[in-house]
C-alpha cells in the first residue's frame, strides 16, 4: 500500500473549507443533542417500558462498535475518482436526514409493541446513517492539513460552530411542551423532526460538496470486495492493535473516556440538581433555569472556550493548554458547589465560564493530537489510517457514553433520590445528587489530566515527523 498518498497535506487550509467541515461537526452534534431531548417522549408520552428504553439506549452503541471500525476500513482503502471519503460523507447525510423523519412518526393510537419496533428499525438505520457519515467526516478533518496548528484551527472553527447545536437543543424542551406550541409532545416530535432532519441533512452534506479531495482510482489499497472480507475483519483487529501499540493515542483515548465519560454521567443530573436543591422540587417555578444551564454553558464554549484554547494551545502548545483547560474546569466544579445556592439561580452563571473549559476544550486539543498521532502511524507503518484511528476514538467516546448512562441511574439509586419527594424529605439525598454533580467530573477530569502529564508529541517532534515523512515519500 502506497503510503499516505491521497492525504490532502495543505499547512494553510482555505477558511472556506474549514467552515464546510464546521458545517458537518453542526450535523454530527445537533443530531443526537435533539435525539437525547425526544428520547423523554418515548417514556413520558408513549409509555415506553424499562426494558424497552435499555434496549434503544444500548443496542446502537453495540452496534456502533462494529460498524464503525468496519466504516473506517471501508474509508481508508476506497479506490474512487471522489477520493476516500466523500461519497460515505454524502450517502451518510441523506440516511440520517430520512431515517431521522420516520423514527419519529409514533401515534399512541398503535400498539406498544408496534411503535416500539417500528422505532428500533429506524433508530438502527439512523445509526447506520450516522457511521456512514461520521467515520469518513472525522477522517476527512484529520487529513485536511499536515501543520501542528493548523489541525487545531480547523478542530477550533469545527467545534465552534458545532457547539451552536447544544446552544439550540435546551430550547426544545420549551418547544415540546408548550401547549401553545403543540397539543402533546408525541405531535411535536413528529412534526419538529422534519424541521430538524432536513437542514441537518444538508449540513452533514456541505463537506461532502465542498472540502476538495483527489482521486485514489490508481491507489495500492486493500481489495474491497465479499471474498476479502474475513481477511478485512483481520486486518481492522489488526489495526486496532497497532493503533494501541502507540503510547500517545492510548493517553488521548484514556483521557477522553475519563472528561467525557464523568461530564455525561452527570449531565443527566442536570434537571433533577436545579429543581431539587434551587427550587424545592417545583418543577413548574424552575422555569427556563433548566435550559439556561445547558445554553449559557453552550454560549460559554463558542465565545469564551474555544477561542482561548486555540490561542493558548498555538501560545504553550497542545498538552499546556489541555491542562490549562481542565485546570480552568477544576474551578468551575469546585464554585458550582458553592454557587448552588436555593432561591438564587442566576449565582450558578458565575461558574459556567469555568466550567465549560471542560468539555469546551476537550474534542478541539484532542482531535488535533489525534491528527499528529496519525502521523506516528504513518512513519510506524507507512500506511495512511485517518479511518480506522477516527472510528477507534470515537468508540471510546461513544463507550463513555453507554457507561454514563448507566451510571447515572447507578448515582440516583445510591444517593436515595426520589423525584416523587419534595427536597425537604430527602435533603440529604439531594445534597448527595449536588456533592456527584460536582465533584465526579472533578475526579475524571484530575485522572485525565494525569494521563496527560507526560504526553510526548510537541510541535518540535511533530515537524520532525512530518520532515521523515516528506523525505519518504520524495524517494523513487
């Protein structure tokens, strides 16, 4: 296999393209910030049993598990006039966008069991969608540029209008339960779903019609084909060994899982936290409060966090500003145990700055160093494997998040808290909500920054690596 032949490699990448990739990040974060709002419908409003929330909740991360790496083969070794990735990027957009629409259409005059395996059908070919097209998306921003800070700029621009996805999604909760709005929630869905699926749809296309790519028609790739396939699933086992091989992807993956991981446990906290220890468990007096955390927090990381990031990480270099980061996020825990005060809400804004520094800065520094990571495995292997590393990544972030879920109801169970109770007869349950709340991301954001106390590749030996990799590629 030739090595690294159809990476674009631009140091200077085209602010127009950049922003073509931030358009897909919009798409790849709205998706299943929206998705995570109506999953409540399903329980609240179409009485969707345990069982049947556990098996929607879990099912598509197993199956993201296989599917993914399995994309990521499939992307590095596409021989294509369109190049490697564009095509998936393409095809991807246009199955989240429609299976999206037809998940969503549940009446509650169909049986349980009918909406349920109507919703599991599509909920699975939504997630199809979404492999198809994140797993060539991420790959496609790693290979757009071979410059140390160049990659974090691209990541910065990405994130940053991404993250405008979490600023929108808290409001659906008003949406959705407005009665001026819509009658009941269950229509809301159906109808705000096609209001969501289709300009997502065109966003996680954008990159596909836009970013440039080169044809890999005469490229020395892997065969693609039925009779490859058992030495395929070999050659990603493989992969993913290799890839763990290198100490330095291993830290970035270890550290993701534990940021992300710890901050989605207890985000799922988030409502019953303000209700119960600001408004007494009065659901109805907390009014916007609730969104207003996610919003604020949203707003905090695309003015405050990712601008500053991008700054301190081009400034001190990448491992110094992910540590400057969480150190800020440290912080910002520590006064969201002393700014949750009952009866003032506002006191918490005080913190959120801080606080965002947290996941704000996580995925712009780490998709970046995952991109310089690539470069290890280039001179390690001579082979061009932005598919398989992206889908490796983000099934650690996508195990974290499986797990958080699980710890959640975990934490609600430990503590004692009973929603059904108002905060005066279970004070001490609340208190032990509020003490998680802050204090576990606290703890997965110390043991990450630990993993990352002697991370290795810097610019120097980035540049160096890059140099070994041009002389290479310069022989005959």
């Amino acid at each position: 296999m030739k090595s690294g032949t159809s990476t674009v490699h631009h140091n200077k990448v085209p602010m127009s393209q950049k922003i073509a990739f931030g358009f897909g990040m919009l798409a790849n974060q709205m998706f299943p910030a929206i998705l995570g709002i109506f999953m409540v419908v399903l329980v609240q409003d179409l009485g969707f049993t345990g069982w049947m929330w556990s098996l929607i909740y879990f099912f598509p991360r197993i199956f993201d598990s296989i599917t993914d790496p399995i994309m990521g083969f499939i992307s590095d070794n596409t021989k294509s006039k369109w190049g490697r990735r564009r095509q998936y990027v393409l095809l991807g957009g246009i199955t989240m966008g429609v299976a999206y629409i037809f998940m969503w259409q549940l009446f509650k005059e169909n049986t349980l069991e009918y909406n349920f395996w109507y919703f599991f059908f599509w909920c699975i070919l939504f997630y199809l969608g979404l492999t198809l097209f994140s797993v060539p998306y991420v790959a496609m921003g790693y290979e757009m540029s071979d410059d140390f800070h160049e990659r974090t700029s691209i990541m910065a621009i990405a994130q940053w209008i991404g993250q405008w996805a979490w600023v929108i999604a808290p409001w659906f909760w008003v949406i959705m339960y407005d009665p001026e709005w819509f009658p009941s929630a269950d229509e809301a869905v159906r109808e705000l779903a096609i209001w969501v699926a289709i300009p997502c749809a065109v966003c996680a296309m954008i990159p596909a019609i836009f970013i440039k790519s080169k044809s890999t028609l005469d490229e020395d790739y892997e065969p693609l084909n039925i009779a490859n396939i058992g030495n395929s699933f070999l050659k990603i086992y493989n992969s993913f060994l290799e890839a763990f091989k290198i100490k330095e992807f291993r830290k970035l993956c270890g550290a993701t899982f534990f940021i992300f991981n710890a901050f989605n446990t207890v985000a799922a906290l988030t409502f019953f936290v303000i209700v119960y220890k600001l408004f007494n468990g009065d659901a109805g007096a907390s009014g916007i409060w609730v969104s207003l955390f996610g919003c604020l927090g949203a707003l905090g990381t695309t003015f405050i966090v990712i601008p500053i990031v991008a700054w301190m990480s081009k400034k001190f270099g990448k491992k110094r500003a992910f540590l400057l980061a969480q150190g800020i996020s440290v912080i910002g825990y520590v006064m969201l145990w002393f700014l949750f005060v009952p009866g003032k809400p506002w006191m918490y804004i005080i913190a959120l700055p801080f606080f965002s520094f947290g996941i704000g800065s996580l995925f712009t520094i780490m998709m970046s160093m995952t991109a310089d990571v690539i470069d290890v495995d280039e001179l390690n292997t001579g082979l061009r494997r932005e598919g398989i590393f992206g889908a490796i990544y983000w099934w650690m972030v996508k195990v974290g998040f499986a797990i958080a879920g699980a710890l959640s109801g975990f934490i609600i169970a430990f503590v004692g808290f009973n929603p059904e109770l108002a905060t005066t007869e279970q004070e001490s349950a609340v208190n032990g909500l509020h003490a998680f709340f802050c204090f576990f991301p606290l703890g997965g954001t110390l043991i990450a920054m630990y993993i990352m106390r002697n991370y290795s590749i810097d610019q120097k030996r980035a540049n160096e690596i890059r140099q070994q990799l041009k002389a290479r590629k310069a022989l005959p």
